[in-house]
C-alpha cells in the first residue's frame, strides 16, 4: 500500500487509510519512540484522533511512504520513524482486543492481518507464540 503523509492529515485520517488496506491492524501514534520488539509506554499513547501529524513530526513532511503486505513489521514502524519523525506502534486485532504486535515484530503485516482475520474465527486458540505481554504503567 501506498501511505499518503502530510502535517495537515489527522491521525484518524492516516488510519483510516491503513485499515482501508490492513483491516485488522491498526496504527497507534506515539508522543515518544520504542525500540524494536518493544512495545511503546502507554503514556506517551496520542488519544486524540483529531490530533495533526504536524503535532507528532519532528520535522513537517509530505510524501508517500509504502508498507507492502511483505514488510515485516517492525520495519513499517521504524520507516514511519524515520522517514517522517512519527512513533507508532501497529496494533494487531484479536476478538475484541487490540495487541501490540512487539513479540511478533518480525511477522509481515499481511502476516499480521491473517492472524487477526483468524482471530474471528469462533474455534481459534492462539499459540503460546502468538501472545502479546505489554507491562501497563
């Protein structure tokens, strides 16, 4: 996928359009940044949707970005980061639940779209690999 960004677009905006491609990811936006295969404290979580990535770079940048379905996903993270200054963390559903996908960082996001599909499925029971452990403060 090709990901449109730019200071003016909101957060809602860019995920919309992620979940338009990924529709069991989801992008959260992040105040501060995390190292790969961690997840990101929940107290630099951006809550407001409505919030402008202007707020979030650190340098106001417009352009496209591409997350192929063959990207793993800690890759799509740190090229958010680096390319436009912007800290997220991509989120990954299970039933009702988002997971933060750090323990499985290195699966694609098309690997990680399938996993949350699966997770609809009324028989599915994750592997003990397949569990994500987030430390809340």
């Amino acid at each position: 996928m090709k990901l449109h960004i730019s200071p003016e677009k909101t957060i809602q905006e860019v995920q919309e359009a992620f979940k338009a491609e990924y529709p069991y990811l989801q992008l959260s936006f992040f105040t501060q940044p995390h190292r790969a295969f961690k997840g990101s404290p929940a107290e630099y979580l951006v809550k407001d949707a409505r919030t402008k990535l202007s707020a979030l770079m650190s340098e106001a940048k417009s352009g496209f970005v591409e997350l192929p379905p063959d990207l793993p996903t800690f890759e799509a993270e740190t090229l958010l980061e680096r390319v436009f200054g912007l800290h997220v963390q991509v989120m990954r559903k299970s039933g009702d639940t988002w997971l933060v996908t750090s323990a499985t960082d290195r699966l694609t996001l098309a690997e990680q779209n399938a996993r949350g599909r699966a997770s609809e499925h009324p028989d599915f029971l994750p592997s003990d690999e397949e569990f994500d452990y987030r430390e809340q403060e």
